[in-house]
C-alpha cells in the first residue's frame, strides 16, 4: 500500500468516527417534535426526552362518566355547552376551573373528553413546566380535522417561571393566535392562577374616589382574564359528600340498602380524613366496598 492509499484509507476512517459522534451529539440535541399517529388515542401527553418534546399516546385514558359527577350540574351544563360549540366550529372559549380541591375539576374535563371523543375531541395534557413548548404543539394540531384541548392540571405559578409568559402569549399575546381547532382548558386552586400577598394591596391607588389595583396585581389578573370561562367549584357539604358516598357504592355493586346503612361509616371516614370532597367521598367507597366485597361484586362499568 504506497502512502496515498494509507492516507486514503485513515481519512475515510476518521470520517466514520466523526459521523458517528455526530449522530450522538444531535441525537442530544432539542429536535422539532414530529407528529404521532393521531388514529392510536383519543389522549396524549407532552413528554420530554434528551430535550425533544414528543406527544405520547394514552392508550387507556381514565373513563369516567360525566354522570358520575354528582353536585356539580351548573359546571357539566356550560363546559359541555362550550365544548359542542367547539366541536360544532362555532365560536367557543379557554376554560378555567378554579377552586376547592376534591370538587370534581380534573375529573370534569376527562370526563368531556370521554363524552365527546367519538365526535372528534382530543385532549393533550401538558404539564406546566412544558408550558413553554406550547408553540410546537400548537404547530402539530394546526390543519388538523379533530379539535383539541390542551389540558393544564393544577396549574398555578411563580411569576418568574417561563411557563407563565408562555401560556399568556399562546392564550391572548402573540402575533401568531391559537389555530381554530385548538382550546386550553385548565384546572387551579387558586383563582388567577399566581400567589397573592398582603402587601400587594399597598399597592393599590385611589383615583377620583375609585380604588385602581397596583401592577402587580394587574399583571397578575392579566393571565387569568385571558380564559373566557370562568368555572367555581365549592366546598361539599354533607348531604352532598354522602349523595356521592351513595352513588359510587351503588356504582361500586352495593344495593342502595347497604349504601344508606354506610352513613355512619361514611361520616368517620371525612372526620378522619379532615375534608369532605368527592375525592374523599370515592375514596370511602372504593375502601367500603372493598371491605364487602364478599356480599357483592362490582358493576361492570359503562365507558
């Protein structure tokens, strides 16, 4: 081999490894996110990895019924009002459920998406440190025949993370807008979403007898006011923690005489726990009839 081929032959090797190492780094590198097979779920999440942003498929999203929603009709009757408009390509808004937790906020918006999936509804939940990918997803649904809600669970900020300027330029503040196929439903405990202080109330200025928030509450308003419907939920009372005690054990294969006999038990269960919620109150059932399951065995559930 004269000296050429030697050459020749350590370039073309040396390429290979440079090749390779490319291959590794870019493999490392934050990518465009491509599309998912949109046929294989009616759910997916924004997920991250080596920092590339991919929606992954649920393929066994949580089936409950709107109708297992008990106590809460006001809420079910506008969300899934706003929903069919949306469905229906009419005008419809960006929906925040806000309030005690345990009423029902998550459970409401799964249980649109299991209400509405066959009508082409699709929901992409992102968690809210992802927020700030939320162009790329916007890119992905953009043309697309189904209709799609972004999902936020319990979302509530600093004012310094990235995900809060994010979300209010996707919701009301970018030149670019939402696709019409496009909403973003979200659930909080806090009603705009953000901390509030005491001393924020200093702040505040008198103008011709009118009180004029500060800035920082302006700007902390500014996020929360960018959902068009606004949705309370409450604290339960009594009668309402043990209506949903009722049902879920009856949805659980208990008769309705062996729910009602659970009254008292139902009753230790919340003082114990320290809430009455509809979390608590299937939390009761799922215990109770557990405890009696050699009396009776579970309903099939209806999807």
């Amino acid at each position: 081999m004269n000296e050429l081929e030697r050459f020749l032959s350590r370039a073309e090797a040396l390429l290979a490894r440079v090749e390779a190492l490319l291959a590794r780094v870019e493999a490392l590198l934050p990518g465009t996110a491509g599309a998912p097979d949109w046929d294989a779920a009616v759910a997916f999440r924004w997920l991250k990895r080596n920092g590339r942003g991919y929606l992954h498929a649920v393929l066994k999203p949580h089936r409950i019924r709107l109708a297992d929603l008990c106590g809460i009709d006001e809420q079910k009757q506008r969300i899934a009002q706003n929903t069919r408009q949306f469905l229906a390509g009419k005008s419809a808004n960006n929906v925040l459920l806000t309030g005690a937790r345990g009423t029902g906020k998550s459970s409401l918006v799964k249980g649109i998406l299991n209400q509405y999936a066959a009508k082409g509804l699709r929901l992409i939940e992102v968690d809210k440190h992802d927020l700030i990918d939320l162009p790329e997803i916007v890119d992905l649904v953009t043309g697309r025949p189904e209709r799609f809600i972004i999902f936020c669970d319990d979302l509530s900020f600093e004012a310094s993370e990235a995900g809060y300027k994010a979300l209010k330029s996707v919701l009301d503040g970018s030149i670019a807008g939402m696709p019409e196929n496009l909403l973003l439903y979200a659930t909080s405990n806090r009603r705009h979403l953000m901390p509030e202080y005491m001393d924020e109330n200093l702040e505040a200025k008198h103008v011709a007898g009118e009180i004029h928030p500060g800035e920082t509450v302006e700007e902390k308003i500014s996020l929360s006011e960018r959902f068009g419907l606004w949705l309370s939920f409450y604290p339960f009372d009594q009668d309402h923690y043990l209506a949903i005690c009722r049902h879920w054990l009856q949805e659980f294969g208990l008769t309705a005489a062996q729910a009602e006999a659970a009254r008292g038990e139902a009753l230790q269960w919340t003082i114990l726990r320290g809430s009455r919620s509809g979390r608590v109150a299937w939390q009761f059932a799922r215990d109770f009839a557990g405890r009696h399951a050699g009396k009776t065995g579970p309903k099939k559930r209806r999807n």
